[in-house]
C-alpha cells in the first residue's frame, strides 16, 4: 500500500507541472503573438514549406537547421484548419512551455 505522503507528493508534482506547462503556454502565447521578434519571417517560411511538402535535406552530414524539431511541429500545427500564422505561434508556445515546465519540474 502507498504511503499518503508519496501519493500526494506524486499528485502534487503532475499538479504542479501542469500549472506551470498551462501558465507558460498562456504567457508564451501572449508574448509571441504581441511582439515581433528579428528572425520571424525566416523561421515561418520554413515551417510553410514543410507544410507544403517541402521537406529538408535529412540525409546531409550537415545540420539542416538549427530548429528543424520545432519547424516540424509548427509545419504540423499549420495543417489545422486555423490561420497558418496563429497555428505556427501555438506550435511555439507549445514547445516553449513544454521546456519551460520540464525543466522547473527536473529543478523541483
């Protein structure tokens, strides 16, 4: 039988990384969507091109990009019957928030 305090201490830890994974995806989504940032241009037009079938080179020796994990989830997210400009910001605050609670949970 558990003891109460390791199951509530298992409850409190999911409890905990939800918030934080809910609260970052909020801010992060707020952030993204209010202030432009340098390199935005470059970064959609490679998720659109993913998108659209227009995949990297996987094969070369040489990194294809430095985001190339995000910018297949955010060409995912711009297949969603939503405008490709919102579906690849929640795609980055869904990876943002991701890491965000991950790593407060590991510190925790």
């Amino acid at each position: 039988m558990l003891d109460s305090r390791i199951l509530s201490k298992q409850i409190s830890e999911k409890f905990l990384f939800f918030v934080l994974a809910g609260a970052a995806f909020s801010l992060q989504l707020g952030m993204w969507l209010s202030l432009p940032y340098l390199d935005q241009s470059m970064w959609f037009d490679a998720a659109t091109r993913i998108s659209h079938g227009t995949f990297p080179d996987f094969t070369s020796p040489t990194p294809v990009h430095p985001g190339t994990s995000f910018l297949l989830v955010a060409a995912l997210f711009m297949q969603l019957p939503l405008d490709p400009n919102l579906s690849y910001h929640i795609a980055l605050s869904i990876c943002m928030a991701l890491v965000i609670s991950l790593s407060s949970y590991v510190c925790y």
